[in-house]
C-alpha cells in the first residue's frame, strides 16, 4: 500500500471478520475521505463511534462499536505499513483527539 487505501487491502485485512462487520466498517470507510490511509481509517473509526453513541438503545449500536475498534486497528495497523517510525505519534494524536463523548 503506497498511502491510498484499496478495497483490496481493506478485504485483506477483514478476511475472517463476520460479513456484517466487514459490510459495517467498509460503508464507514466510503463515508470519509483523507488523504493517507491511516488517517481516513481513522476517520471512519471516529465515524463509527459517533454513530455507535448515537444509537445507543439498539443493538445496531455494538455493531457500529465492533466497526470503530476493527477500523482504530486497522488504521494503527496502516501506519505501520507506511511509517511506522510515526507510529507511537499517530496513535497519542487519535487517542487525544476531541470526539464524541457520551
């Protein structure tokens, strides 16, 4: 992956994953763009826990959390593939950024 996010590798790394996980967390990653990997994963990890707090009386709202932790992973997993001296960076950076709160 040279920085842009494919459905491939997206498929690649969801292979094993229920289909209506893989289904949830692709339509998350259609939803943002960005213009690194990491960082549109991590768009639409934040994409999912805002739609997982906003739901939060239907079952719909764990499928949308299981989303936002797969694509949180997903998104630590991508920078490491492009720069993973950036890494410990990029992960302070998503823990410390302003979201949702319940």
């Amino acid at each position: 992956m040279a920085g842009r996010l494919t459905d491939r590798w997206l498929a690649e790394r969801l292979a094993g994953a229920p289909a209506v996980l893989v289904q949830r967390a692709s339509e998350f990653v259609g939803q943002v763009e960005s213009p690194t990997t990491p960082e549109r994963l991590a768009a639409a990890a934040r994409g999912a826990l805002e739609a997982a707090l906003a739901r939060t009386a239907d079952r719909g709202a764990a499928l949308d959390l299981l989303a936002a932790d797969a694509l949180v992973t997903l998104a630590l997993a991508a920078q490491v593939e492009t720069g993973p001296t950036g890494l410990a960076q990029f992960a302070r950076e998503l823990r410390d950024q302003e979201g949702p709160r319940a």
